[in-house]
C-alpha cells in the first residue's frame, strides 16, 4: 500500500504545545502508512526536530514580515505531498500555496492564542482566516472553546464544519513513579511535610507565572512549609527572576531549571501542579500532570474547562487571581484530598486523553480525506 505523504507546516519546531503535538505525530503514526515530512518558517537555533525526520527550513529571520506563498508554492510543488497540515497563524499562508501547488488535501489547524490575539483580531486576520478556512479541505481546533472562539470572531455559524480533535499524552511515559519522586524530592531538600507547588511551560507573558509566583509566597507568609518550582524557559525568565528577587524568602524555596529533557520526573515530584495561563488551547502539561497523578490547579479559560471536571479531577481558579490560587493551595495541604483529586485526573486522562487516541483521530483525517467520498470528517466524528 502506498504511503501517504504529509507535509506539517509551522513557523518553528522550538520548545510548544503545538510544537510538541507535531513531535508525537512524527514519532507516532505508522511509518508504514505515512511518511511524514516537516516546512518550518524561521531559522530557529532551539528548534528540535527528530533525526530520522526530513525538514524543509524557509530560512526566513524571526522579525521578517515577508509574503511566504510563493516561496511556499514551490516547495510543495517539488515535494508532492498529499497531505499539506498547516498550524496557527503563523503558517496560514501555506493554505493558499497548497491549493495554488494543487495538494490533494489540504488542512489547517489552530492551537491556541497568545497575548496578541487574546482580544478582536484585526480585520486583515479575520479576512484571511475566513478565506483560508474555506479553502481548507479541514480545520481543526484543540478544544471546543477556540472552535466557538474562531466562529464567532470570523463570523461563522455554530454548526460550521470545524472539528475538535483534543491533544493526547503518552500516559506510558507520564505515570506515577516513586522513585523519580523520591529523587526529585531530595535535590528539593522537601520532606514528606514540604508542599511541592510546580509549573511546566514557555515562560511567556500568557503563561502568567507572576500570579503562581505571587500566590506561593502569600501562602508561605501564612505558614505553608513549601517549595516552588518553575520549569521551562522564555521571554520572561528575567522579568519572573526580578519579581522574585523582591520576595527573598520565596526566592530561598523557588527552583529554576529551566527548559528540561526528564519533565516525567519533575512533574511526579510536584504535589501540586498550577496553571495560571491567562488563555489555553489545551494544556499539554496540564495533561502530563494530570497522567501523572498530580492534583492539578488551573484557570478557568480555554480548554482547560474541558479537561478538569472542577472538584472531581482538580481545581478551576479565574485568571489573574492569585488570592483563590492561594486558597486552593491551603485546602491542598490536606494528602487525602491531593490523592482523590489526583487520581481522578489520571483516570479522566486515560479515559479521555490518551495519545493512542489522538493519533488515531490524525490517521481517520489524513487518510479519510484521500477517500473519493472525501469521508475523513465523518470518520473522524465517530473516532
């Protein structure tokens, strides 16, 4: 049987959710039925692409505004894919190329907002979505919110033929593990006393780490014996460095370490997990955390309303509120209610969230639309 050729277009394959759900594709799918291929946009020095995959940089600088169709055009003229899946807004253009280039299949996919498209897009996105989106042979979202988000901003119906296909997690690699906990627990100095209160993301103004900052160090000035860790790397390291800085006794419990390669680990050292985003697709380590069994805390936005059943398998808090984050942490100091919370959230994940799952919805789509009856929304439906 002859494989099927898909081209994943994004602007970088740097440290992301979106960019990490391109990662479990590229290892995940079966190499004998797709052979997968990646366009990146910008010359990016942290992009991280597995070996064995073939990449295709534009070469463009990070600031260059420049019009990609074009230059996209010809690569998938070269490259015959059958598949051409562009993410976000960044690689919208490449919808437009494809069909010019005449790629059997076409698709497109939004992932999440950040802090310049929290509010109304501008009229030019608006018209180019609402093109592209026609042009797409599909369109995808994360989660059901940024659906309805991108319907009622470009004017669309609510019965508008955009799918959900949520993100999965290997729940495999994310399990509990006593020993990584014991480990991670011990370089913490954190005894069986000491609340582990963790983040994992991009260190990014819509990650909104100043509020969990703001929240630990309230709840140690009311007593808690706690450590704070914040793991990953960004724009706002030094800016979340500065704040902390003012708050010495905080600072003396908070760890840094960075952008890691063993996230398993850390997160199965956390006893609490808190996701203070201002905006969410859907969380991918929302999700590992949960797999893990950690009792997770995270703002009521996005799509994180769909993956906490609040009270059940973690706690909703509003954004910007670092008062109600430190309320839940005081009421987390109770091990029993950690244990219920987090248990229930591995089991909502495997339930919900696996990545076997999600790769089996990518599969009916890619292979569903080269069908002559064009069948992949509807099996995908059924998935």
């Amino acid at each position: 049987m002859k494989r099927i050729r898909v081209m994943h277009v994004v602007r970088t394959m740097a440290t992301g959710g979106t960019e990490g759900g391109v990662r479990k594709l590229l290892s995940g799918l079966k190499t004998d039925e797709f052979e997968q291929s990646l366009c990146t946009l910008i010359t990016d020095p942290m992009s991280n692409t597995p070996k064995s995959t073939r990449v295709i940089c534009l070469g463009r600088a990070p600031n260059q505004a420049a019009f990609l169709v074009p230059q996209l055009t010809r690569v998938f003229a070269r490259e015959r894919p059958d598949v051409v899946h562009s993410r976000n807004w960044a690689a919208i253009e490449a919808v437009a190329a494809a069909k010019l280039a005449r790629v059997p299949v076409v698709i497109h996919s939004e992932h999440g907002r950040d802090m310049e498209t929290m509010g109304p897009q501008p009229w030019r996105r608006r018209a180019i979505r609402r093109l592209s989106f026609r042009w797409a042979d599909s369109v995808f979202c994360v989660s059901r919110e940024l659906r309805d988000y991108y319907c009622q901003e470009l004017g669309l119906p609510s019965t508008a033929n955009i799918d959900v296909i949520p993100n999965g997690v290997d729940t495999n690699l994310f399990r509990p593990n006593p020993e990584a906990r014991r480990t991670v627990r011990e370089m913490l100095a954190a005894d069986s006393e000491t609340l582990v209160i963790g983040t994992v993301s991009r260190l990014d103004p819509i990650k909104d780490q100043s509020t969990l900052i703001a929240a630990a160090a309230t709840a140690y000035e009311r007593g808690l014996d706690l450590r704070l860790v914040i793991v990953g790397d960004g724009v706002c390291r030094p800016a979340l460095k500065e704040e902390l800085a003012t708050r010495s006794a905080l600072r003396a419990r908070t760890f840094m370490p960075g952008e890691v390669s063993n996230v398993s680990d850390w997160l199965n050292g956390f006893d609490v997990f808190v996701l203070p985003s201002l905006s969410e697709g859907m969380s991918n380590t929302l999700l590992e955390a949960m797999a893990v069994g950690v009792t997770p805390v995270a703002t009521a936005v996005g799509g994180n309303l769909e993956v906490i059943e609040d009270g059940i398998s973690g706690l909703l808090v509003p954004p910007r509120s670092p008062d109600e984050v430190c309320r839940c942490l005081e009421r987390l100091v109770s091990v029993s209610l950690r244990r219920q919370l987090g248990g229930n959230a591995r089991k909502r994940v495997l339930a919900d969230f696996s990545l076997d799952s999600m790769l089996k919805k990518y599969a009916l789509l890619y292979g569903g639309l080269l069908q002559p009856d064009r069948v992949g929304s509807a099996i995908l439906s059924r998935a």
